[in-house]
C-alpha cells in the first residue's frame, strides 16, 4: 500500500505530539551516532589487533556505509509498503543482526566476518536514517527544518563523542599501550594469542548492543510516534509536479545527493582519521582517544549555534555557504600549518586541531543541505529521501580514499582529498540548489 491507513499531515499535528515525534525521533538520532562513531575505535582497534595497512583498516568504515548505497532505494520501497513505524522497527531488527555476528566474528577472530556484522548494522542504518531524516524534515516549517536537524544532530554527536571513550573503557586495558608496543617482537604464538584475547573483548559489549536494539524496535513500533502522510502533496506541489514522472528530474535533489557523498566522507574522514593522525606523531592510542569527541563536541558547538541563529538572524542557506567555507580554508590549515601547541594536557602539532576543528565546519552542512535538496519533491519526498540515504555511502569511500593516499604519500598529504569536497560543497551553498531544471 502506499500509505499507512492511520497516516496523518505534518501541519495536523499538535505541539504536543510534535515534540513527543522530535523526542523519539532523537532518540533514533542517538542510536544513529552511537552506532557510527564507534567505527572511530574500531578503525585502530582492529589495524592492530589485525595488523592491516591504513587502506584495510578503512574497509571497516567502507563494509559499514557501502551498505547504504546498496540499501537506501529498497528501503524507501519498504516505508512506503510499511509505513514508517514498522520500517523503523525493522530497520532496529537488521541493526541487531549486525551486532550479533560480532560474536561468531570475534570468537572465529575472522575480519571478514566483522566486515559482514558491520554491513549488516549498516543495512538497518540505511532503513532508519531513510525513515529518520525526511520525517524531521518535514515535521513543521520548512524554514526551521536546518534547526530540527541540528537538534537531531545534538543527539547523534553526543552519542559519538561517549561512544568511543566507552568502547575504549569496556575494551581498554591500562597496560595495553605497551602491549601494543610489543606485538611485533612476540612469536607468531604469542602474539596470536594476545591477538586473540584482544579481539575477544568486543563480544559482551556487542551482545549488549544487539539486545538493546532489539527491544528498541519493539518500543518504536508500539509508541505514540505518528504515521505521516508524505503521498498527497498539495496543491501547488502538486501543480509544479504535475509533469514529472522520475526523481532524476529533480536536479536539486541529484546535486544534493552529490553534496551528502561529499559531506559525509569529510566528515569521517575528520573523525576516523584523527586518532591514526595523532598516532604518526608518537601520541598513543590510549592519549589520543578523545580527539574524536573533541570533533564531535565542536560540531556540537555548531548545531546550538545554528538552533539559536537559524532562521530569526540567519538563513539555513547562509549558514551552509559560511560552513563550507570554513571547511575548505581548515583543509589548507591542515596541510600546510605545523607546530607544537598544549591541548588537553598534551603537546600536539597545531594541525590535529584544525583536524579537530573540522567537527564545527561539518557541524550545519547536513541540515542546509536536506530542506534544500528535499524541497517541492511532495510525493517523491520518500525516493528522494532514499537517493539522498545513498549519499552516505560516501562514509564508505571517501575514507578508503585518504587511506590510498595516506599509504602512498603520508597521513598528513592525504588530507589534500578534502579540499575538493569542501569546493563542491561550497558550489552546492551557493548555486547548485537553486537549479530545479537540467536545462536551466
């Protein structure tokens, strides 16, 4: 069917149950970032446990986020059979499978394996964020959607910046530095063996994470959350459509999709990358597992920012060029600046922390760019929603990318792979979304 029969419009909805809808949502939006940004461990945990090149290590960031090219257009068919709360529902039930296969994984110690189990969480992520971003977009004005999103984002970051320092301390041993030190030197006996007891830590907290989402299907399928009604457009949407047969009419939203790919995979590559980059100046993993809560908490800054800013001082639009802008002059910072600073209690190189400062460039980028690639889409709103999903895939990639480089020439030359996509980024700000025909 093509919509929930209890399906309701957004304007139809009282405060009341509009803050309740943003309330879980959020919720789903926390889940979301713990999930994701955990991947910020993983990444070293497993290159050490593993052994593997900068490249191999990325495929955990590109098993987990591949999933969401592959995902995202089935899971727009599924919302719109099942309606959004069942989606959700099911899209937590994938999630789940996914957390499980940690155990078989870590008990084979198979990194393909994990590979899969990340896919998989991957794959119910593709579900959700399908559901999750075009509901906040459209639960209320379209002028304050960029604010919803950034406290959505409130939500996702503050998952990240605990989800590695808890990893850390459920997985994290006080002697593990030294220990790392010295696998190299270890037989091939011994250090498959402590390989083996490293890689095993994983399986409580992932048998934990796996019941949590299985339970938080069921609360979302039963709870108070409205089914809304994104089918019947109105009148003038409807007249503006009214000629349009595919999404790929709708140039805005293909350049928006672009605009997410590239978005998303700087990003990561902020976050995922930071710790390996304070690791190649002889910081340890132990020291440097909070520099991606540091990017997350300045993207934070952004997102309370832009909620007090957006729309009464400042247009959403307006924010996404100055956003973009700041990335690409953070990139040239980065390959360019040097020197050591006091951060933390620690002496660093000055470029971790424009590395750092990349979490508030990132920070608004993802809420300018949904309202402005999902306007005047009306029954399309869902497919859209999915093309731009598939944008997340760039999470996949774009790491993938900088590891290539930071293989061939070093950590700190392969952030050239940024400047780019902060270029494009700032082309999508400031024209992209405004051409709503391919021949305009």
């Amino acid at each position: 069917m093509s919509s929930s029969p209890a399906a309701v419009k957004a304007e139809s909805l009282s405060q009341k149950d509009t803050w309740i809808s943003i309330g879980i949502i959020g919720m789903l939006f926390f889940i979301f970032g713990f999930v994701s940004w955990v991947n910020a461990i993983l990444i070293p945990y497993f290159k050490i446990t593993f052994t593997l090149s900068n490249f191999d290590s990325y495929l955990v960031a590109f098993a987990f986020y591949i999933s969401y090219l592959v995902m995202s257009l089935p899971s727009s068919y599924l919302l719109k059979a099942v309606g959004f709360k069942k989606g959700m529902m099911y899209g937590f039930f994938a999630m789940a499978v996914g957390a499980y296969l940690f155990i078989p994984a870590a008990l084979t110690k198979t990194y393909e394996l994990f590979l899969l189990g990340l896919f998989t969480l991957g794959t119910g992520l593709a579900v959700l964020q399908t559901a999750a971003n075009p509901y906040v977009t459209i639960l209320g004005p379209k002028e304050r959607a960029a604010q919803r999103i950034s406290i959505m984002g409130i939500f996702n970051k503050g998952a990240g910046i605990l989800a590695p320092i808890l990893f850390a301390a459920v997985v994290l041993r006080v002697g593990d530095s030294e220990l790392f030190q010295q696998l190299d030197q270890m037989s091939p006996e011994a250090k498959d063996a402590a390989t083996t007891e490293l890689i095993r830590r994983v399986i409580n907290p992932y048998a934990v994470v796996g019941t949590v989402l299985v339970a938080l299907g069921v609360f979302v399928r039963f709870s108070p959350l409205p089914e809304i009604d994104t089918e019947h457009e109105s009148e003038e949407v409807a007249q503006a459509n009214s000629g349009k047969t595919s999404i790929l009419q709708f140039p805005h939203l293909i350049l928006g999709a672009f605009a997410i790919f590239l978005h998303v995979g700087t990003q990561v590559i902020a976050i995922d990358t930071v710790i390996p980059y304070a690791n190649s100046f002889g910081i340890s993993l132990l020291d440097a597992k909070v520099f991606p809560s540091f990017t997350l908490a300045f993207t934070i800054l952004g997102y309370l920012i832009g909620i007090s800013l957006i729309p009464k001082f400042i247009s959403q639009v307006n924010v996404l060029r100055i956003c973009t802008l700041l990335g690409t002059v953070l990139t040239l910072l980065i390959v360019f600046a040097s020197g050591p600073i006091q951060f933390w209690g620690m002496t660093v190189d000055i470029s971790i922390l424009f590395v750092v400062l990349l979490g508030l460039a990132n920070s608004l980028v993802w809420a300018g760019i949904w309202p402005l690639a999902l306007d005047g889409l009306g029954r399309f709103t869902k497919v859209g929603a999915s093309i731009l999903i598939m944008g997340l895939c760039g999470n996949a990639i774009m790491p993938m990318i900088y590891g290539y480089f930071a293989d061939l020439y070093s950590v700190k030359m392969a952030y050239w792979v940024l400047l780019p996509c902060y270029l494009y980024l700032v082309f999508y700000a400031v024209k992209g979304h405004q051409i709503k025909s391919w021949k305009s």
